[in-house]
C-alpha cells in the first residue's frame, strides 16, 4: 500500500465521528424495525414469485445495513439507569407483545382447526375465513417485526420516567 493509502486510513482512524454520523440507540432500533418490515415485505414477495434468492440475498444486505447504522450508535455506554430502563422496557414490551400475539395464534389456530360440519344453518350464513393459513403466518412475522417498535416506545416512556433524556444538571 502506498503513502496516499495509509495516511488516508489514518485520517479515517483520526477523524473519528461527526454530529451528522452520530445516532442515539432508540433511532438505531427504528431503523432496525424498518430494515426488518421491509425484509418482511421482500420474504412475501420472494414467496409469491417463488424466487428464493431474492430474501436470501436481501437478508444479507439487510444483515450489513443494521451492522453499518449500529456503529454509528454513540450512546452505548451503560449506566445503572440505562439498564433499568432496558430492563423496564423489556418486561412491558414482551407482557404486552405475547399477549397479542398469543390472541391471534389462538384466534389463526381456531380457524385452522374449524372443521366442516354438516349445515344446521342456511348457506352462507356462516361467514367467509378472512385469512388463510398463509396470511396468518405473514402477520404473525409482522407481528415480530412491529415488537421493535413496541420495544422503543417503552424505551422513550422508561427514559423519560427515569430521566434519561440529558435532564442531569453535571
């Protein structure tokens, strides 16, 4: 490697963050909800057209956006209010999490298993299934998705319960 290469990795090391390449953890984990609701919105698409290599290669990328934007993240230094509120938001984020989630597995499961019954009812009194076994598999990933956004509003509530948001006077 030649001179210009390594005083140009040198400036690199050098230079260090800006303001404009910094981000907090909460954008961090928006961002991360994002790049998974759109790998999400590409698995559908990928099994639709039936072409596997389409989500195997987005997962990929998705993989190196979220490693790229979390070293960008400036705030990982852990205090004993940043993991009270890790473990606040945790605990609220899967209390209500499983509960919906556990609502519509057992709602999806119910009209797996309705079985056709001779009709004591007139035709089409009974109403038409809303989702297939396929859509409910592509709202319950939704679902996991959605929980990082559940997660970073617990996040923003516990830190400002605990004053977490530069409200120290040091």
């Amino acid at each position: 490697m030649g001179i210009a290469g390594q005083s140009f990795r040198f400036n690199l090391r050098k230079r260090g963050l800006k303001k404009s390449e910094s981000m907090k953890k909460n954008t961090f984990y928006l961002i991360f909800g994002c790049i998974a609701l759109a790998l999400l919105c590409i698995f559908w698409y990928s099994v639709e057209l039936q072409i596997p290599l389409l989500i195997e290669i987005a997962f990929i990328i998705g993989i190196v956006l979220v490693y790229l934007a979390k070293r960008k993240v400036t705030d990982s230094i852990e205090d004993e209010r940043d993991v009270k509120i890790t473990e606040e938001a945790t605990v609220r984020t899967m209390q209500v999490f499983w509960v919906v989630f556990c609502a519509f597995s057992i709602g999806a499961v119910m009209q797996i298993l309705h079985i056709p019954t001779f009709p004591r009812e007139p035709p089409g009194s009974r109403p038409p299934d809303l989702l297939g076994p396929r859509m409910m598999g592509y709202i319950q990933l939704g679902l996991l998705c959605l929980m990082i956004f559940l997660y970073v509003g617990f996040r923003i509530y516990y830190a400002k319960k605990y004053g977490d948001f530069d409200t120290d006077e040091e």
